[in-house]
C-alpha cells in the first residue's frame, strides 16, 4: 500500500502546508510548473520518492532533470504523469494512443489549474488534475490531493484546498 501525494503548478512557490499534507506519504508527483529546483528540493525532505516532469515554464536545469512524459507503476497500476494531457474526451494528441499503448489505470497531469478528478470509463482510466498548488494563474483556489494506492486498488482519494 502506498499513500501519494499529488500536485501541479507550483511556478516556484512552496507552501510549508505541503509539509503537513504530505508528511504520511510514501510518493510524492509534481506534474509540472515546478518554476524553482528548491521546490523539487524541499519535496524531497517530505517523502521518499518525488517523480516530476517539467512543464511549458521550466527551464534551465529542471529541463535536464524532468521528463516531459513519466510512465511508471505504483503497486499493480500503470501511471502516466505529464504536464499537458488533457482530460477524457478532450485529450491532448496523441495521448490517448499513448494511454492505450502502454495500457495505463491512472494518469495525472496539470497546466489547467483546474482541478478534475474524472473516470474515463472508455479506456477504464482514472484522470486526476490535481490543480495549482501555487499563487500564480487565476485559480480560485490552490489545491493539491492525496491518495492511496493498494495492489490495482484507487481509494481515499482527498481534495485539499490550501487556504
């Protein structure tokens, strides 16, 4: 069983609340707009393992750091971590072939700031956007999740809304 943190858009901004939300996870994921290495940095104090790609913003040595594109598993599920996806039924091209192929249960990504958390029930795929977790874009509300994964198993996923 592994308990995850999962959040987006930071643009350089760390919030010592990630700290508190984050303290019983065993994975951290950072899809994109990570905006500052000190953010990947202070993630990697929180949690064991932190997976981050890079998104339209980074630069520098985030770019030689982060993958645009990460595919990995978690305990029995296949996950695709990306900045810009898209979501069920408006996927980003080429994505969907992308999912399919390397037969994916769970794909997390950012660059909206909107939050979603959405079952595409076509490809049997979980969608999780988990919003901004930073003060930059037009987001009402900064927001990061968490989640357990046990064996093919998804559960307790929770919304956090960072004041």
């Amino acid at each position: 069983m592994k308990r995850i943190g999962i959040l987006s858009d930071t643009h350089g901004f760390f919030d010592p609340k990630f700290a508190e939300h984050f303290a019983e996870c065993d994975e951290i994921w950072h899809a994109g707009d990570i905006g500052s290495l000190l953010v990947l940095e202070r993630l990697r104090a929180i949690a064991p393992v932190v997976r981050a790609v890079r998104g339209n913003i980074d630069y520098g040595d985030i770019l030689y750091m982060c993958d645009s594109v990460d595919i990995f598993r978690v305990e029995e599920v296949n996950v695709l971590l990306v900045h810009i996806g898209g979501y069920p039924g408006k996927y980003a091209p080429g994505m969907e072939d992308l999912l399919i192929r390397n037969d994916i249960n769970l794909m997390v990504c950012g660059h909206s700031h909107i939050l979603k958390v959405i079952c595409d029930r076509r490809n049997n795929i979980l969608h999780i956007n988990p919003g901004a977790a930073g003060h930059q874009g037009w987001q009402a509300k900064r927001t990061i999740i968490r989640l357990t994964i046990d064996g093919a198993d998804m559960r307790d996923l929770e919304v956090i809304e960072l004041s």
